[in-house]
C-alpha cells in the first residue's frame, strides 16, 4: 500500500459546499484522482465507507466533516471504489470520476456550427466500452445550464452523484458511467442560468422512453437489428419516382387492430405479420404511420411528440420497430412515417424551457407558441435546433431504413401569421408573413435527405399556395418529392357530400383540380383528418341509403384512382367503416359480414391492381400530357370522362363516371383510338355487390366523331358509377 499523507487537504470549504448542494460548475476538476494524482475525492450519497481498491492495494477514504457522504484519500492507479450502504451491503463499481472524456473536439465543432449531420451519434445515451470498461455515455446540448447532472433508479435520482462534464463553449455536457446497461431508466437534472432547479428533463435525443404515463427515457440499442432489405433498398429510387404507382395506406398503428381477449393495441412484430400482410394483399404499396416518436398523450395520436428520436414503447423496442420495416420492405412495401418538426408540447419533461432559458423555442409568444394547438414553435433561425431537426430527420431515414417522411403542418411553419389575428404574430425582416427560417430549414433537411438516402420521398402536407414545394431546391424550390392536394381533396369531398340532385351546381368542384394538377408532384390524400372530429367517415359522408353510401363511395373511389396523382388512403376507408374513427378501439372489422362493405374492400384492391398493372394510370401524374377531358361540360347528366396517357406504347386508360343515381343508356362518350377497348374495372360490378350493368367484357368504337374524337362508342352507364377502359392492343 502506497504511504500518502492522509491528513492532506484537498478540498476548501467552498468546493465541499458547492459539491454536496450539487452547484459546482466543474465537478471533474474536485471528484476523482487529483491532478498531481496524489489524492482521491468521491462523494457517493448514501455510502457510510468507502475504499479504493484495485488488484493489489486496498485503502479506506475518509469522510469529510462537512458532509460525510464526501471521501477523500490517497489515490490509487486503476482503482475500483467498494463502497458501504447504510444497510451493510457491501458493493464495488467503477467512479465515474476517473474517466476522461468521450466526445471529440471535431464533434463539438459540428455542433457548435449547427452542422453536426449525426448528431444522435455524439448525444444521448449510448452503450460503450470506454477506457476498457463498459457503461453508458451520456451527452446532451444546454449551454446556458449552470450544472446538469444523469439522475435515474441507479443513484436514487439524486442529482448531486452524478454531475456531468462541461464541454466549453458548445454547451455541450456528458459523462460516461460504468455499469449500466439497456433498459436503464433516466432523466437529466438541470440548474438553470440563475441557480434554479428546474423539473426533470427526458432526453431530447433519448433512443427510448419508459411507457406513457411516465416520462423517463431509457437506455435503448438502436443498431442491434440484422437487416435484410438491400434488395429493397437497392431498387427503391425507381418505387418511389414521380413515375411510379404509389398506392399509400395510411396507419395508426395502435387502433388498427386489437388483440382478441384483452383489447391491447397490437405490437410492432405483431404488425409486421398482420398488417403488412393485409396491406400488401390490398395492393397499396407503401404504409405511412402515424408518428411513431414516443409523445406523452395518446389523444395527440403522436402529433405532439416529445421523443424524437425514440419509437413509442407502446408497441414495442426500437429493434421491434426495425424488425416492422423489415419486413415491410421484404413484402414489396414502402415505410413513410409522418414527422412533427413544427411544434412540440408544453409538457414540464420535455424542451419547453430545457435549461432554464427559451432554448428550442422562441422566447416571444408570437413566434414561439401555437395558439390553436398549445404548442412551442421551434426557433428554426438557431443554428443547434435547425441541426437537431435535420440530424432527426437523418436518423430515422438511416437508423430505421425509412423510405419517407411526411411533414406534418408545412402551411403553420411557413407562415408567421399561421392561425394568427392581426398584432399577433411579428414579420419578417421585409415585412411580410414568410418565416424564412422554417423555408431554409425545410430546404435544408430535404437536400440532406436526398443526398444521404437517395431514393426516399419527402412528402408536404401543405395546404397552402405555396410555389414550388416540390422543385428541386437548386431551382428555387423547397425541395419536396411530393406535395398533399389538399385543395383537390376538399372540393372532390364536398361535391361527393352532396345529395346527387344539388352535383350539377358543383360541376366545378370536380373539375377545376385539374387546371393546377401538374404544377406540383401531387399525391390524394384522404386522410385521417378527414374522418375525425365530427366529420364522420368517408361512408357516412356520402349522401342517401346505405346502398346509395356505398354506390357513392365505390364511385369515389374509383374518381380518386383515376385522377392524376399519387393515392393515399386512411385505414378502414378502404372498406367503408361506418364509424368515425376512434383511437382507443380497433377498426369496424366485423362490418365485412355485409357484402356491400366486402364489396368496397374487393373494389379497392382492385384499383391498387389495375393502378398498378396500367401504366397510363401512374406514369403521367405529374404531367399534363398524362391527361385529357373527353367530356367535361356535361352539367346536367353529371357524366365525366377522361383519358390518362403514359408512355409512348402505353395501352391508353378512358375512365367514365355518371355520378348520379340515374341509369344512362346509349350514352355516347368520344375516345381518342378506333377499336376494342376492355372493360376493365366497372364499380357496378356484382365483384364489387353491385347490379353488373356494364359491356360483357369491351366494348368496339364507331366512327361517329364525338367530343372532338374522331370515333367513339354508346355506354350504359349505370348509376353512381365509375368505368374503367384500356385500350386493347395486338
């Protein structure tokens, strides 16, 4: 044993005070081995002795008599600490203490400039072996905290055992600490600028969380899964390409379906059986979730997270939410999950006022809150949040092999004066109503996306007039692949909600979204918002008798997969569930008994069949060559004909609609090519429960010119319908 002089003082008054109130501003400078490395100080609440032991050498530390959960005695080399709890149990572990740092100074560069692209790889918490010990690195981004310390079971959730390292002027802090495995439980303990205790704060680059009610982030492995979608992967820039059919199924993953018995939401390897499977037997090709970053309130349906950069517990692990991917992918699908970059909760554990200070947020009401949702608005001009977005955006692409996002509520983030009464939102430096910042953000996280993922589709919900959403950045636009028409789904829904006698004074709703159809890479949302909050659901909307609902909604539908631009469909639309959607029950499966319901189901998947079979119906949606009105002016009869074009030596597409109750017979409807056309897809069909008035198969054209075509062809066309013709070709 080593002859040190014991009664040697190492700490003042001072530093003794400050450390056991847990306000030293650089803990590593007074715990652990000493520079000149003569002496050991540990404080360990709730020890009554304490040695240093390594192979050879044993020796006790003294408590200090200012506070006796402070140790101080000669060091050792490669030490241990055994420490004595009040109980009497007798336990060794590692002191933190003696542990250099983790994070390099080029990491603290990247982030200090705001450009820190794998951000979630230098913070958070992250299992390691550092200096040849194993544990858990924990780093986090707050600058204007004065001490910020890892609380959790493992140390009673006292935040004087565990204060973390400054990192200079980054802001950054982090310790590793020895032992500690996956599924650990913690939160960060912060001081604010001003000495304050503020409430305990979950990670805001947790991997994980505890389950909702409880706020705690969890140790979580994000790179355990084997993946096997390279195949997938390798061929994914041609599935998700403007020319592609894209038939999406839009998901909430907890209300989708419910284990029989005890009513729980499905998990996430339940799902990648059950719901991929039923997706894919549907023909959609891509899911998209709804968000799946861990948020505290399941009314929010994820749409105010807080984790973001954790998988919701409530279904699973992240490595179980890698494995749904997966096997998505190996079923032929796509995953797009919807992202919240625009807002987050007011909730005390998350990053309202993280270290005492509008960190994330703007300090003024009327930039940094949300009057209609409650919300915080992220301060998009910072260069550390705009980093922390793009970084998350990056992540799930990379991480969980995503194929997509979806940005929630582009319109809020776009405008200043979003929801905002005159005097309560502030201009930009020009005067107007842009937020440049949240533009150059968006652009930002779409190149980066792009560049990293090649192949992936960053997808608008934008419900403004915005130019340009969908041009490449370099050509002054925001970069999106793809942009919700929103304008398109509201006419065609409130047109469709009328009773069939009022359709002919809404003529225009039904045709006027082709006059802009082309001017972004659009994609038809009938989404869940469309069937909640008194809405009621795409079924219910349609006008008439339970026969005439279900007439109406195959007609919809059969507009909707004839009209140029992606599909995008909401989970128990696709069956025509009566009910408005609830989040805490599963779908109406049971309504399939009614064949007309059955009926539905068949009618869409065949849709997604021929959608996908026909190219003219997916090549041409973003182009106006893709389309052309065959008749667009009959107001009266409220028959509507077009022609969708693909390629040259595509098989032309002619879809027809009479969207009234009435029968039309010998209707004659002008068609571009002389010849046989198959009749293809009829929503008449007794496939689909209906009468079977259609043409035994095809129909042959005359040369009786019509509509300005040169030949066309008599129809019957039977009520509340939708007719699908491809040219028959040798």
């Amino acid at each position: 044993m080593p002859d040190e002089d014991t009664s040697h003082p190492v700490l003042d008054a001072r530093q003794v005070r400050l450390l056991s109130q847990g306000r030293h501003p650089d803990p590593f400078s007074v715990l652990g081995p000493t520079e000149d490395g003569r002496h050991l100080v540990a404080r360990i609440p709730g020890a009554i002795q304490l040695w240093a032991v390594n192979a050879t050498d044993q020796v006790q530390l003294e408590p200090h008599p200012q506070d006796p959960e402070l140790f101080t005695g000669p060091a050792l080399p490669y030490y241990r600490l055994r420490i004595r709890w009040a109980s009497g149990y007798v336990e060794e572990r590692e002191d933190p203490y003696r542990f250099g740092p983790v994070i390099g100074e080029f990491d603290e560069h990247l982030i200090g400039e705001g450009e820190h692209r794998s951000l979630w790889k230098a913070l958070g918490a992250h299992l390691i072996t550092h200096e040849q010990v194993a544990g858990a690195h924990f780093a986090l981004w707050a600058p204007n905290a004065r001490r910020v310390s890892v609380v959790g079971d493992f140390n009673s959730w006292n935040g004087t055992a565990h204060p973390m390292r400054a990192r200079g002027a980054t802001g950054v802090w982090e310790l590793f600490l020895p032992g500690l495995d996956e599924g650990a439980v913690y939160k960060y303990e912060i001081l604010g600028p001003d000495g304050e205790l503020l409430p305990l704060k979950a990670d805001p680059v947790g991997f994980g969380s505890e389950h909702p009610p409880a706020t705690g982030s969890v140790i979580r492995r994000i790179e355990a899964h084997d993946w096997r979608d390279g195949s997938w992967l390798a061929r994914r820039e041609q599935i998700n390409s403007v020319n592609a059919p894209i038939s999406i199924y839009e998901v909430h993953l907890g209300s989708w379906r419910r284990t029989e018995g005890t009513g729980q939401s499905l998990s996430y390897l339940q799902l990648a059986t059950q719901l991929v499977d039923y997706a894919a037997d549907m023909g959609f090709t891509h899911i998209e979730v709804l968000p799946v970053t861990e948020h505290p309130f399941d009314g929010s349906w994820g749409y105010q997270p807080i984790g973001l950069f954790a998988p919701t517990i409530r279904y699973g692990t992240p490595q179980e939410f890698a494995a749904f991917v997966d096997a998505a992918h190996q079923r032929g699908l796509g995953v797009i999950a919807d992202w919240v970059p625009g807002h987050f909760p007011t909730d005390q554990h998350g990053l309202g006022r993280f270290d005492g200070t509008a960190l994330y947020e703007h300090l003024d009401p009327r930039e940094g809150f949300h009057p209609d949702w409650n919300t915080l608005i992220y301060n998009y001009g910072r260069p550390e949040v705009r980093n922390y977005l793009v970084a998350n955006a990056l992540y799930w692409l990379g991480e969980y092999h995503l194929d997509g996002l979806r940005v929630d509520a582009v319109a809020s983030m776009i405008n200043r004066d979003y929801s905002r009464a005159e005097g309560e939102w502030i201009a930009n430096k020009d005067g107007g109503n842009e937020n440049y910042e949240a533009l150059d953000f968006l652009k930002q996280t779409n190149v980066a996306s792009y560049a990293q993922h090649p192949g992936i589709a960053m997808i608008a919900e934008d419900s403004t007039a915005y130019p340009g959403v969908t041009r490449p950045v370099d050509a002054g636009g925001l970069g999106f692949g793809y942009k919700w028409n929103l304008g398109w789904m509201n006419d065609s829904l409130e047109y469709f909600g009328k009773d069939p006698v009022y359709r002919k004074h809404h003529h225009n709703q039904l045709t006027f979204g082709i006059t802009y159809a082309f001017s972004e890479n659009f994609l038809l949302p009938i989404s869940h918002d469309e069937v909640v909050h008194g809405k009621g659901s795409m079924y219910s909307r349609m006008p008439g008798s339970h026969a005439d609902k279900l007439g109406n909604l195959k007609a919809f539908y059969g507009y909707m997969w004839g009209h140029p631009g992606k599909k995008l469909l909401f989970m128990g639309q696709e069956f025509g569930q009566p009910a408005e959607w609830d989040y805490q029950a599963q779908l109406d499966w049971n309504i399939l008994d009614d064949p007309g319901h059955a009926g539905v189901q068949t009618l869409v998947q065949d849709l997604n069949r021929i959608y996908r079979e026909q190219p003219a119906l997916h090549r041409g949606d973003a182009r106006p060559e893709g389309f052309q009105w065959l008749l667009v002016d009959d107001i009266e009869h409220q028959v509507f004909a077009w022609l969708r074009r693909g390629e040259p030596g595509d098989p032309h597409v002619v879809v027809v609609l009479n969207l009234t109750p009435v029968e039309r017979t010998g209707f004659r409807i002008g068609f571009p090519v002389a010849g046989r056309w198959v009749e293809a897809l009829n929503t008449d069909s007794e496939r689909y429960h209906g009468a079977n008035r259609g043409h035994g198969g095809a129909i042959e054209t005359e040369a009786v010119p019509s509509g300005g075509e040169a030949q066309s062809a008599l129809l019957t066309l039977p009520p509340l319908s939708a007719i699908y013709f491809v040219e028959e070709r040798s």
